[in-house]
C-alpha cells in the first residue's frame, strides 16, 4: 500500500491528538508527589471534561454507593491512578471524530476495542489485580489499528473482513497490507502521549509474549481472543485457542474460561453506555456455543467436545419442554421398572438412580448370560423430560434383548449404535458405559460410547480411568467401539453420570471428579450398597434439590463367586 506506514518516521503531528486537558490528567497523575488539591484544580480547568468525566464515575458500570458531584470528590474517591485511567479512556474515545476515517465503520471498532477492555479487566479482577488498569489496557491495545486506518484511509474498506478475523490472521494481513501493526503504532503512541512505561510496554509487545513477559501483557493477548470468540467467524477454533491461552498464562480451566466469557456480554453493554459509545445488544455466549458447535461438528471435533457442545445445544430444547401431564407418574413407575430389582449381600453388580425430575434420563442395568457372566451398564440420555425417558427405555430395552445374543460389549454396541441413528429423534444421544464381568475370573470386557470416564479403584488404593473410546450412540452410524479388557481381582469399578461429579452436596460445593474420589477412599471399607447409599446421602441430606439426575454403578470384584 504505497509502500505502507514507516513507523520511524512518524512525528506527533501524524497522529491523533487527544484532548490536552485529559492529556495533563494522565501525565500529572504519573506523579506520586502531586497533591489531591492540583490534581482537582487541573481536572476542574475543562468544563466539558469535568462533566464527561462526573458522568462515566457516575454511570452503573462503576456501581458506586453513592453519586460523585465533584471533581475533588471523584479524586478522593477514586484515587489518582483511577481518575488517570478515566481521563484516558476519555482521551482514546475523543482522539479521532466518528468521520475522520470516510468509509471506515468507527462505532463498530469501538465495540470491538469495548470487548477487549471488558475481557482484560474481567481477568485482571480474576488475578486479584487492579481491574481498571486491565480495563484501560485492553481499551487501548488496537488503537494502533485505528491510527493505522487514520494514516491510509484508503484502506477502510478492508476492516469489515478483518473485524471477522482471528488475532493471528488480522496480525499478518495488517502486516501485509501496511507494513507494520497495530502493536508497533500503540508503542509509537504510547511514547508520544508521554504514557505510563508499564501500560505502553504491554500495548507493544502483547502479540509478543513470553511466559517471561509482564502478567499485564499476557492478559491483552487473552483478551484478544476473548473478544474474538465474539466476532471472529470461526468461533470454534477461536475458542479452543482462547481457552488455550487461558490455561497456559494463567491455569484458568475450560469451565473458569467459560463463565469469564459468559459475563463479557452484559459488562460491554455498561462499559459501552458508561463512555457514550452506543452499540447494539451483544449475542450471548450460548448462542456463540451454539454457532461454533454447528462449525466444530462440520471439522471432526474430539468425541468428547462434540458431546458437551451437543449438549449445549440441546440445552434450550431442554427449558422449552412442556410440563409432563397427569400421565408422568405412570410413565415414572414403568420407567423404574426397567432398572434391575433390588440386589443381595454377596452379589457383583450395585447400582442406584436418582431422578432430579419425575422421569430421568439416566439408566443402568444388569443381567446375568446362562455361563454366568453378567453384562453391566450405565447411560445418560442428552436432555431431559418426556423425550429423553423414552429413548433411555428404547435404549435400556435394546440392550437387555441384543445382550442376550450379542455376547461381545464392542459388537453389541456397533449394534445398539446403528438401531438408534436409524429410529432415534434427530439431535438426540445417548452416552453408554457397558460392560461383561466374569465374577470366576474377575475379568472386565468394558466398552466407553462418548461417556464419563469409569474409575477404578484398586486394592492398593489407586485410582485408574477408563476414557471413552468412541463416541456417544445415535450420532454417527457405522462406528466401532473398541474394547478394553482388564481384571477388577480385589478392585472394585465405578461407573457414574455427570449429574454425580457436577451435582451440588448438601453444603451447597460442587462434588466435582477429585470430590467423588476422596468420597471414594472415605467409604472404601463399606459393603458396595452401603457405599452408594453414603455417597447419595452427600446429595440428598441437605433442602438442596437434586439439579441433574444421579446415578451410580459399583462392580466389586471382591465378591466371593457363588
């Protein structure tokens, strides 16, 4: 682009001018000698700045008890390194007029430029640091973009398709339509503006980081991402990456990444109004989920992503289910019978179901072949209501009459598999433990179809996980389901639905996989039944209701056989 932007050889009249007045708030509150008195004399000396800068203190986003009338007060209340922040907010908003750039959508970079300051003071609150600062940060961080449009107006009709990018593709087509990036102008700019050292290093090198580098650095590259899992059009591998990121920065897990970004939504709304930038309502972080999972679908994602995103969506199908008539009750009873009767002292294979609604969507079952082995299972049916209590009862039935000619789990579930994709309702799935258990040799043939992992726990009192191996029924047709075989001589396996690891106790704590593992050794030494009733109890003893169905399996291979 006519041999793009040299950055070495821009001067301060090249670039944006913010307000002077706004200007000597930012560099007076640089000192830590000068005093509230001037600071308030310096930021009264501008009407319309005073009154701007009373309006955004005193908008929801900051939420504060009481309303600031004053200058002087907002200095006492804020402090210096706030109003600093404020007044450049205010500075970065007003440098370039909506019509500096003809052709150039400028309302549509402040919501991006929003997003990112929303997203940095969110993880900023996380790592218990200043939120603000973040926030100011994230602000500023792509201003350099802007000033890049500002400099080669030319370009303004590529910003639609870059807004749509992801951080590391826009990077390289700035690089390759201007010669230079985003990066580089803020650092260029925050030199100019006479910025504080730490906020100018972060705008500079945040493309550039290291795990050496400062954690504010670290968290405008999470902060991009973050953003751009809003409007990036490839929002599943956007967000894979985000949560990448996250975790490698700042060990911030997939689910803590998720209600971070869950929040993004209704903070820039406020964080927009709160400076006068009108945007429109933001899209909600379940309908990302649901855009990105149709496109996660389509690019072979993980069986285990693809289930939880099916679930996802599935979620608001879930919600919009009528309430079950007067006929719930018989539909329960006989539902319940399809569950194995009532076990015995001495025998192999426990279970209990626990239904947090009248019809549950969890299952498990247990019969004896005329050799003695005994197959074993536990499922969950994607959603819940009428529609998943009957395919759990297709399902369940399905498998007792196949099992009893099929005796190889792998072959029994390609089978069951192939019945439900050609019958089942279209979105709906079934993820399946099951198992054959030789109670002579103590020997396990198990089969995992997009499930939890099953747990074993070992007479030395380790633990084992047993990873599913394909994925969950009545999604793909054809499929295999590799076996694993092993023994359970003195162990005992547990197979469990997620309503066991993400259900609440009674205390109100999420249970969680390393809860129900201590739970585990702590009930070691009980009979199989009385250590699925004592891990209930954890659920139940309390006025909490049950917020998922509960359901649990114990084969013991300490029984003696009969």
């Amino acid at each position: 682009m006519n041999g793009g932007i040299q950055v070495e050889r821009l001067t301060p009249k090249d670039l944006p001018a913010p307000p002077q007045a706004a200007l000597k708030i930012v560099r007076a509150c640089s000192n830590p000698n000068i005093h509230h008195d001037a600071l308030s004399q310096l930021a009264a000396s501008d009407p319309l700045l005073t009154a701007e800068l009373l309006r955004v203190v005193n908008s929801p986003y900051f939420g504060l008890s009481r309303e600031i009338q004053s200058i002087p007060r907002a200095v006492n209340v804020l402090g210096q390194r706030v109003l600093r922040n404020l007044a450049l907010c205010v500075s970065v908003r007003d440098a370039l007029k909506s019509d500096a750039i003809p052709g150039f959508d400028i309302a549509s970079f402040w919501e991006e430029a929003i997003r990112r300051a929303v997203a940095a003071r969110l993880l900023g609150e996380m790592l218990k640091d200043n939120g603000d600062n973040y926030f100011t940060a994230g602000l500023l961080q792509d201003f350099g973009l802007l000033i890049m449009f500002f400099l080669a107006p030319e370009a303004a009709p590529l910003w639609a398709d870059m807004r749509a990018m992801d951080p590391d593709t826009r990077y390289g087509k700035e690089l390759g339509e201007f010669q230079t990036t985003h990066d580089q102008i803020g650092r260029k700019l925050g030199q100019t503006w006479s910025l504080p050292a730490d906020l100018t290093e972060a705008i500079g090198s945040h493309h550039a980081c290291s795990a050496d580098s400062p954690q504010l650095a670290k968290a405008l590259l999470c902060a991009d991402w973050m953003a751009a899992v809003y409007s990036a059009n490839e929002k599943g591998a956007v967000l894979d990456k985000c949560r990448f990121w996250l975790a490698d920065y700042f060990d911030i897990d997939g689910d803590a990444a998720n209600a971070l970004l869950a929040q993004m939504p209704h903070s820039v709304k406020e964080a927009a109004d709160a400076l006068g930038l009108g945007i429109e309502e933001q899209q909600d972080f379940e309908e990302i989920m649901r855009e990105a999972n149709l496109r996660l679908v389509e690019a072979n994602l993980s069986y285990q992503e693809l289930t939880w995103r099916l679930q996802q969506t599935l979620k608001e199908r879930d919600e919009l289910q009528s309430e079950l008539n007067r006929e719930l009750e018989l539909a329960r009873e006989i539902q319940q019978s399809l569950l194995p009767k009532s076990t015995e002292p001495g025998q192999a294979v426990y279970g209990i179901n626990l239904s947090a609604r009248q019809l549950s969507g969890d299952f498990y079952d247990c019969f004896a072949l005329p050799d003695g082995r005994l197959y074993f299972n536990l499922g969950d049916v994607s959603g819940k209501g009428v529609n998943a209590a009957l395919l759990m009862a297709k399902t369940s039935s399905l498998f007792r009459c196949l099992g009893k000619r099929i005796n190889d789990p792998s072959q029994l579930l390609t089978v069951l598999n192939d019945e439900l994709c050609e019958t089942s309702t279209r979105g709906m799935f079934v993820t399946l433990c099951a198992g054959l258990y030789n109670p002579k040799t103590k020997e396990v043939i198990m089969v995992n179809a997009g499930h939890m992992p099953a747990v074993v726990h070992g007479a030395d009192g380790k633990f084992g996980k047993l990873e599913a191996s394909g994925p969950p029924l009545g999604v793909m047709a054809n499929m295999t389901y590799p076996a694993k075989k092993f023994s359970i001589d003195g162990s005992s396996l547990y197979l469990f639905s997620d309503g066991v690891t993400e259900g609440h106790k009674a205390n109100g704590e999420e249970m969680g996989f390393k809860g129900l593992l201590n739970l585990l050794r702590q009930v070691a030494d009980l009979s199989p039944q009385d250590r699925l009733d004592r891990i209930a109890r954890e659920f139940t003893s309390g006025d909490v209701p049950l917020r998922d169905d509960l359901t649990l399996v114990v084969v013991d291979g300490c029984a003696q056989t009969k």
